[in-house]
C-alpha cells in the first residue's frame, strides 16, 4: 500500500446500522405473542443482535468508535420516543423510556468492558464470548425492570423473564458461533 492510498472508514455504517437497530427494537416493544400464557414482546428475537453488532465494531474499528456508536444509539433511542410522543400526542415521560435507556446503555457498556478485555487478554473463546452475550442481557432486564416496570414481585414476570432469557441463550449462542467468524482489525484488500 503506498501512502497515497486511502483506507475508507465504513464504521459509521455500523453505527447507523446500531442505531436502526435500536429503534426498531423501541418500535416492536408494543407487538406481542404469547407463550406458555406469558406475553412477550418481538423485540426479544432483535435485542441479542444489537450486541453483535456493537460487539462487530469494536472488533473492526476498536473501542472508541463503539463507545461513539454507543452513545449515538442511546441518544437516537431517546429522541425516537420523544419525537413519538409528540407525534401521537402523548405525554412526555422521562421515567417511560429511564428503564430502557439505563439497561440499554449500562448493558452495552458492560458487554463493550468485557469484550473488549476477552479480544486483548484471551485467546477467542466461545464459551466465554457467549456467556458475555447471555451476560449483558441479563444486565440489560435487570436495569429495565428495576427502573421502569418496578415489578419483581409479579407472579408471571419470573416465568416470562426466564423464558425470554431461554429463548435468548439460544440466540446468543449462534451469535457467539458467528461472532467467532469475524477476522479482527481492517482486512486489507491487495
């Protein structure tokens, strides 16, 4: 490569892509199917993804661009929901989108840290690449559920968390296998 050659920076796709991702996830929390009598939300099949692709970034472009993508879809995720309420004529509530805007950006932070130590200081693994995924989900219910819906205690929440999160494992663990696909750092085309 001489030096008059440029390397284009496409990681502002993957953020706009995160971000998408972020808001249809906001959008589809309204549709539900039931399982087992328990209703759960169409955003539990996306919300693994978003990881994956925040996980894509760092590995790709490293840690600052996914902080930058971070914070990009946690702003987007607030604007959308204000910008909704406007629309549809609702009133405005901060402690409506704090639950799922803690979980979200603490849960990313999390799975940003962990990642981020398993790429520098391990061999890929995919077990423990895995377990990061299974463990930042677990996050990311637990912050929106003591924050905004305030319901532990509920009868089905605990059969409709523990579904959820079986139904996510499973999930996460394709993810970790495609995960484990990506080659690391800017591959080079001679």
């Amino acid at each position: 490569m001489t030096k008059n050659d440029e390397i284009y920076n496409d990681s502002w796709l993957y953020t706009l892509i995160l971000v998408t991702l972020t808001i249809f996830l906001e959008s589809l929390k309204k549709y539900t199917f039931s399982i087992f009598g328990v209703n759960l939300t169409y955003a539990l099949f996306l919300l693994p993804g978003v990881y994956l692709i925040a996980n894509y970034i760092t590995k790709k472009y490293g840690y600052k661009k996914c902080v930058v993508s971070i914070v990009a879809s946690a702003l987007s995720l607030v604007l959308f929901y204000t910008l909704m309420s406007f629309i549809l004529n609702k009133k405005l509530l901060l402690e409506n989108i704090s639950g799922e805007f803690c979980g979200y950006v603490i849960s990313q932070f999390a799975n940003l840290t962990i990642y981020s130590f398993l790429l520098n200081n391990t061999k890929a693994n995919y077990f423990l690449i895995a377990i990061n995924y299974i463990f930042s989900l677990i996050i990311n219910y637990m912050f929106y559920t003591l924050i905004y819906l305030n319901q532990v205690a509920l009868n089905n929440f605990w059969k409709g968390y523990f579904i959820t999160l079986g139904i996510q494992v499973v999930i996460c663990l394709i993810l970790a296998f495609i995960d484990m696909q990506i080659k690391r750092g800017r591959e080079l085309e001679k």
